[in-house]
C-alpha cells in the first residue's frame, strides 16, 4: 500500500513539474512580446468572426501571459493547489477542443501558444495539450499530494507577486523592444542571408496526377502511367499535391516599394553607408510624441549622407495626413503591414541597418536624444553598440526582480515556521 501511495505522489510531482514548466515557459515568452500575443489574438478574432473584439486584444495578450504564468508558479511552488489545479483543468478544457478545431480546420496557421520562441503546427499543438489536458486531470485529483513550498500564510503574496511581475513585465516589453527578440529580424541579422536557400537544401516535392476521360468515364493517372499518347482518352484536368515542404528561408516576405511601385528592395539591402528605416507598421495609429527626436535622426542622416525613409503598409492619404501633421520631409516607401509588424514591435519604431544587416532598433520611446545621437549611431556602425550585454543584463535584471522577493519571503516563511514549531516543542 505504502508503495503505491508513492507511485502517486512521484506522478503527481512529475506532472506537477510537466504542466507546471510550461505554463511558466509560455507566460513568459507571452509577456516578452505582448503586441505579438496582441496581433494573434486579433487572427483568432478575425477566424471567428469576432472583430468587434479586437480593441482588447492588448489587454487580452497582458491577462492570458500573466494568467499562464501565475498558475505555472503557483503549480511549481505548490501554493493554492486546489484552486490552482482547479483552473488548471478548467484552461486546459477550454484550450484542448479550441485546438483540436484549429488543427482539422486550420483558421489559424500557428496557434501562438509559445509566442516565436517556438513555433509548432496545430496538429503538434493538439497532441501537446492532450498530455497537458491528461496531466491536469491527476493533478486535480491528487492535488493534495503536491508538496507545499510556503506555508498557507504566504500563499496570497506567492499568487498576487506572480501575476502583478506578468503584467509588469508584459507592460516593459509593450512600451520598449522585447527584451529578447525571437524573431528573426533581430540585431545583427542578415536580411539578404536569412532570404537565401542555401545549395543543396531540400527541395519542395509533388504529386501529379492527371484526369482523362473515356466513354464517359472519367480516370485519374498518375504521371508515370497518364494516357498522353492514347486519343481514345479525352484530357479533362490536372491535380498538384504538395507531399513534403522543401527549405523555407526564414525571411520570405521582406519587399519593399517606392512611390511609383518600383522594387528598391535590393537597393535597401546593398547600401554600404548605413540608412535608417522609421517603420511605421499602420500610419493613422502611430505614436507622433517622438516627433522631434526622429526629425534630429533624419537631420543626423541628412548631414551625414545616410538614407532615411518611412515604410508603411498605409495609404498614400495617410502619409499625407502624417507629413502634414509632424512636418516630415523625408520619402516614404511601401511594404506589407504584417512584414514591417514582424521587424519591429513599435509603432513606430527606428531601424539601422547597412548593406542587409541590421544594426539596432529603437522603439520610438527609446530613440536616441539629439545630444548623444552621433555617439550611438557611430558605435552602432563600428559594431560596438553594447546590445548583447545590455540585453543579458536586463534578463539577470528581471530574474532576480522576481526571484528575490519570493525568496525573502520564503525565508521568512520558514523561520515563522521553524519559530512556531520550537514554540509548540517546548509546550
């Protein structure tokens, strides 16, 4: 009996950890770019007919990453574990059907459930949240074998400081660059590069086959056996199969359009200088607060013989109105609106880039003052911008914000408890 009371504690535990880990792992890269969760949650409200919805999809993206990561923490750290199982199982009913829709219909191409950190198909997400789903139902039947790791004193601070560091978190990442960048137009890559299929990768594969007609009677042949040279079968259509995806470059779609609708993408790409790209996704919704900062970007580039040019996926009246309204001088080029979202998560945001590679973004709250302006952008052109390190120390920066807290309670939590149970033994 004794054993298998520890079979199922070491299962709970392992499911515990399971579920758990990537509840955790999902909020958080959820929260490192909420506008991407905000622009997913859009195509699910589109695929379902829901677009009145869309002006809370921002607020949607914020809630969804910190609700996965609070029940992830509150799992791993055994804290509110009837509840939280409970809410477990209940996310888990809802998200497994939601995906198996999503995989027999396919309204969504990739459910977003690892935000770009890890993209999967529907079908994959499907079998995923079979075992998450599994994993949740002996979790809210065995919740009470979870081990505790603070004591019922402390649960409140545990689940509120979760979900309060989420939203915090999330609302860093939405007013200034992810804080990591999944995508692959980050720092230092290459466009033309990460356009290229390198040679002898794989290529995409078909099946054809051919329907001819004879008597009345319509057959299907394949290309090897297709009665071409038989004039008793009648030609009537043609089928193509896609049987194996071949190499998808990781940038298919970056094209970009001057104002005659002439291609200056290869222009854009081989510029040996340095230019810089102010993108601006949607023009009637973006931020105009920073309008001084990139007028001294473009007067920068002006004096020093860069290029500077907008690119949008507006309309031309838009970028009338734009021009107008913050007394922009520099030319606008045209791109799709969803390639020039995936570059840059600001609205609008600044890019450097030289000969296809890119150099550093700013969102528009962090673009450089005039004062210190030529410092970053020569250090930037020299490669010596800082990026990396500056993106590990915020990473560290963000972990121990989160973690110290928790830890210091927890060691308060523990002496309360050690101070209570001397207490009693010496009763």
């Amino acid at each position: 009996m004794r054993g298998k009371e520890t079979l199922k504690k070491i299962i709970a535990e392992g499911c515990r950890l399971l579920v758990g880990a990537v509840f955790v792992f999902s909020g958080t890269v959820k929260a490192v770019d909420p506008m991407g969760g905000a622009i997913k949650i859009d195509d699910y409200l589109t695929a379902f007919g829901l677009e009145s919805l869309q002006p809370f999809s921002v607020l949607l993206s914020f809630n969804l990453s910190a609700v996965e990561f609070t029940l992830g923490i509150c799992l791993l750290l055994g804290v509110y574990r009837r509840y939280t199982t409970f809410l477990t199982l209940a996310l888990m009913c809802f998200m497994t059907p939601l995906t198996l829709y999503l995989a027999l219909f396919n309204p969504v191409s990739d459910c977003g459930c690892f935000g770009d950190a890890i993209v999967i198909s529907n079908w994959q997400t499907f079998y995923k949240n079979i075992v998450l789903l599994s994993a949740s139902i002996y979790l809210f039947i065995q919740n009470q074998r979870l081990t505790q790791g603070f004591s019922f004193h402390a649960y409140w601070f545990v689940a509120l400081w979760a979900y309060a560091f989420a939203i915090g978190f999330a609302y860093r990442n939405y007013n200034h660059l992810p804080i990591v960048d999944f995508r692959p137009y980050k720092i230092e890559a290459n466009i033309p590069a990460l356009m290229s299929i390198p040679e002898g990768a794989p290529a995409d594969e078909y099946r054809y086959s051919f329907i001819y007609e004879k008597d009345g009677v319509r057959k299907e042949f394949t290309l090897d056996d297709a009665p071409a040279d038989d004039s008793t079968w009648v030609f009537v259509d043609s089928k193509t199969e896609l049987i194996k995806q071949g190499y998808v470059p990781p940038i298919t779609d970056f094209i970009v359009f001057d104002g005659n609708g002439e291609d200056v993408t290869e222009q854009l790409l081989q510029d040996p200088k340095g230019l810089f790209l102010l993108i601006a996704p949607h023009l009637e919704d973006a931020d105009d607060d920073r309008i001084d900062e990139i007028n001294n970007v473009y007067d920068y580039a002006l004096e020093n013989g860069m290029d500077f040019y907008g690119v949008t996926g507006s309309s031309e009246e838009a970028i009338l109105r734009w021009s107008d309204n913050t007394g922009a001088e520099y030319p606008f080029l045209m791109a799709d609106e969803v390639t020039l979202k995936t570059i840059i998560r600001s609205n609008p945001g600044l890019v450097l880039l030289r000969e296809g590679t890119i150099l550093m973004k700013w969102h528009y709250n962090d673009i450089p003052p005039e004062e210190a302006l030529p410092a970053t952008v020569e250090a930037c052109l020299a490669g010596n911008s800082g990026w990396k390190a500056k993106e590990e120390d915020r990473i560290l920066t963000n972990l121990l914000s989160f973690a110290v807290p928790l830890s210091l309670v927890w060691c308060y939590d523990y002496l309360r408890y050690r101070r209570r149970r001397k207490t009693k033994d010496t009763e």
